[in-house]
C-alpha cells in the first residue's frame, strides 16, 4: 500500500503535466484546485488530528463535481494506462478525503462506480488484446498444413470408411 506522501506526488505531478488540461478541457483549472484543497485539508488533519472539527476547503458539492468531471472525462475521452491510474489515484484521494470528512453516501457511491469502471475498462481492453493476438495465432495455425496432416486425413478417412462398411 502507498503511503499518503507517494500517493500526493503523485497526483500532484498530474495534476501539472499538460495531459490535465487537454483531458479535461476549461474544467482542468478547478478540477486542479479542489484536488489541492483536498490535499491541504488532508495534511491538516495529519498535523493537528485534535482538530477535526474545523471548516473543510472541499464540502460535498465540491466532491460532487470532482466525481461528476471524473466520471464525464472517463467516458469521453479513450486514455492511456497512465491516464486511468492516475484519475484512479485521485478517485481513490476524494473517496477517502469524503469517508473521513464528508461521509456523504452519494459521493461514495460514485468513486467505487468510477473505480470499478477504470478497472473493468482496463480488464476489457486486456482482453481484446488477448483475443487479437489469439485470433492472429489462430489464422497462423490455420494456414500450417504439413503434407503428414494430408496423409493423415486420408488415413482416417479411409478407416472411418471402412467402419461403415462393416455395419
């Protein structure tokens, strides 16, 4: 498991590489600054846990369009591997800045829905990999016809013929 600083560099080098702002078009500049809010909240309550109780920078409707944004840019946009773990990383961050501020069940409905989208997508294209490359060695094994599988379709040929002869 990562821990909280890995996880923050992390985001945080997403959020400032170009792939951001071309993923997410004009939402990019607030998606960027409530991920940060978020990360400042987060480190306050790591260096003052006693103080729980103080306003959050990020309430529920500031989660619900991180989660809305998510959610549109996933099913807008085709992404890379790295692009999907790291809008992963961040859905992971919101579900538990939410389960440890928020508590808002809505919130947590949508990160495991994005979550578990990121995961079967990666899944499904695996698969249609998998299946091209079976496909392709398949078309192989298709056109490799040795004269011995000839002689041999003969040879059971004929006694199949035989056997119906005798009854």
């Amino acid at each position: 498991m990562k821990s909280f600083e890995d996880t923050k560099t992390e985001i945080t080098e997403f959020l400032e590489s170009p792939n951001l702002a071309m993923l997410m078009e004009h939402h990019s500049q607030s998606f960027s600054n409530q991920i940060r809010n978020i990360l400042k909240d987060i480190e306050t309550m790591i260096e003052e846990p006693e103080d729980q109780d103080t306003e959050r920078l990020c309430g529920i409707a500031e989660l619900s369009m991180l989660t809305d944004t998510l959610m549109k840019t996933l099913l807008e946009n085709a992404t890379s591997d790295q692009m999907l773990d790291d809008l992963k990383n961040v859905c992971h961050l919101i579900y538990n800045y939410n389960d440890n501020t928020q508590k808002d069940n809505s919130i947590r409905t949508k990160c495991i829905f994005i979550i578990n989208f990121i995961d079967g997508f990666v899944s499904l294209r695996e698969a249609i990999q998998i299946i091209r490359n079976l496909k392709t060695s398949t078309e192989q094994l298709t056109k490799f016809n040795p004269p011995s599988f000839g002689l041999s379709k003969h040879y059971i040929d004929s006694i199949y013929g035989k056997d119906q002869c005798e009854e």
